[in-house]
C-alpha cells in the first residue's frame, strides 16, 4: 500500500487515509454557521472535531 499514499488525501489529523473527504469544520459550523470553512477529515476526525466544540 506504500505506493499509494501520495495519492491519497491527507485528514487535518495529519496521517492519509482512504476515507478523507472535504468537509465544512464540524467545530466552527456548530460555533458559526455563518462561516464558510472547508477542511480535510476522515470520519474519526470529524466525530472528534465536532465532540470538541
């Protein structure tokens, strides 16, 4: 699987995953639903994002 991983995009948590997808941030879309931000979370990250707010 090493050959992969450029390919594969990488989680806001830092490590590439298969299941990486662009997102609005869980943390300041329940703060802020006005504002607008994008990032990069697996699954995990995002529960643990969102958990955080």
């Amino acid at each position: 699987m090493a050959p992969l991983l450029p390919l594969l995009p990488r989680c806001g948590g830092g490590e590439q995953k298969p299941d990486v997808k662009a997102m609005k941030d869980p943390f300041t879309e329940a703060l802020y639903p006005e504002v607008t931000d994008h990032v990069h979370l697996c699954p995990s990250c995002a529960t643990a994002r969102f958990e955080e707010s």
